[in-house]
C-alpha cells in the first residue's frame, strides 16, 4: 500500500500479553484468559458501549491508566522503532488501546472516515498502528495521502466541513461512504508488523461482525519537524507540546534513551 510503512515487529505479542495482563489484574477477565479475538463472549457487551465522550467504551477508558511494567515495555518499543526509522521524535505519554466487538451498539458510529489532522493533531505527526488481535479482517480502512487531498478538495480542502459530512453521514451505504470504502485499502490483521501513515491520510474503522479487534496506536512527531506552538483544528484547538496538556511525554525517544532511562 502507497504511503504506509509496514515495519517488521515483535511486539504486538509482547502488548497483546501485557494488555490480557491488565485486564486480568483489574478482574475483567480471569488469570487464565488468553483469547482477546473472543473477548466479547467474555465480558460484559456494556464495556464495548462508546459512554465516554461518545467517543471511547470503557475498556479503553480503563486502559488509558496501564502501569510500571507496561511503560517500560512501551519504552522499549519505542527505541527499537526509534532505532528503526533512524529519527528521533517525541511521543504519546501513553497509547491508546482500541476495543471493537462485532455487532455491539457502537455499529452506528462506523465508519467515520477522518484523519488526525482534523481532530487537532499536527501535519507532521506520524500515526503507528499496532494490532494485538490475529482477525480474518481488521476493518481498518487507510486511504493514501494522494487520493486524501484529492477527495478533501471536494469539500474546499477544509478540514472542518470534512469532519462534519463524515460525521452525520453514518450510513456505511452512503455515497460518501461507498466512495471512502472505494478509495481505501483495509490493513492487514497481523501479529508480525506494525504500520505508520501520515496524518494527512484519512482512515476509519468498520463495523465487526466476528471476533473482537483490539488494536493500539501511538502518535510520534519528528523532532527535526515539530513546530513549538502549532495550534489544532475543531473548538479546543489543541496544542501539542512534549509535557503538554494533549499527551507528548516531556522527552524524546532519543533523550530519554540516551539518558539510560529505558
């Protein structure tokens, strides 16, 4: 696929056994658990329900607090991709992880084609994807940066108009959406690489219909891009900063390594 970057990787297992750690050690599933693909015959179908922010379930609510232990393996999987891209960039304090379930109640909310951009995040932002579940299909959706723009220049190049199109047009047998379905490539469901794409490049998620996709991802920002005080789209208009309010841990991957603290 044009314009993502398939890297090699050991460590969607490595996250896949630390998130049924987390789980387990929070009581949502017991010791013995391994299968994520069938979590939704596991646990209560009301975790999958989108209730904060109409935007996360309360698995990956629960999630957005991990602990020691999986910090530092997420430590580590950043200086080995640092290691990797032979760049250094400052990062998201913490990941986020995705819960999907097939035929739950958030069906209606996808798609939702986007891209980063518009909910504020910077043009220079990488985002890398990571499944931590082995799918028949991932129904994640990725559209390259050239046909991106492309279709956003439909709609005056703006961002915003965009955003509120995608937003009230759910149906997945709308035009606009056969036509972001039509121009997308679905990523792989894999446990041996990781995915990187641009901001810029628009994607969204489908509704399941079998097995759970749990999935993580992670934005990074170049340190030889990062613009001090670029100022997002949308009402917050958010500022991404290392140490900042929006998520950049205060030290690069670079600093952070080079100061043995990983």
């Amino acid at each position: 696929m044009k314009d993502i970057i398939k890297i090699p990787s050991k460590w969607n297992r490595i996250f896949r056994k630390e998130v049924i750690r987390l789980l387990s050690e929070r009581d949502v599933v017991d010791e013995k658990f391994f299968d994520l693909e069938n979590l939704h015959k596991t646990v209560d179908m009301k975790l999958f329900d989108y209730v904060v922010r109409e935007k996360e379930n309360e698995l990956q609510h629960m999630l957005y607090k991990t602990d020691i232990k999986f910090i530092s393996t997420y430590h580590r999987f950043l200086s080995e991709l640092h290691d990797y891209l032979k760049f250094d960039f400052y990062f998201q304090s913490t990941p986020t992880i995705r819960f999907h379930a097939p035929n739950s109640k958030n069906e209606f909310k996808f798609p939702e084609f986007h891209s980063d951009i518009q909910y504020g995040h910077p043009p220079q932002e990488n985002n890398v994807w990571i499944s931590l579940t082995k799918n028949k299909h991932s129904n994640f959706h990725f559209i390259d940066k050239e046909k991106s723009i492309s279709w956003l220049k439909e709609y005056d190049s703006d961002w915003n108009v965009f955003s509120k199109v995608a937003y009230e047009t759910r149906d997945i047998n709308s035009d606009f959406n056969k036509k972001g379905l039509k121009l997308s490539n679905e990523i792989p469901s894999t446990l041996d690489n990781v995915f990187m794409f641009e901001s810029s490049c628009i994607h969204a998620g489908t509704p399941r219909t079998e097995e759970t996709r749990v999935s993580m991802d992670v934005r990074i920002n170049p340190v030889d891009k990062f613009v001090d005080g670029y100022m997002g789209f949308g009402v917050v208009k958010p500022q991404f900063k290392p140490g900042g309010r929006f998520g950049y841990y205060e030290k690069s991957i670079g600093k952070l390594y080079e100061n043995n603290r990983i």
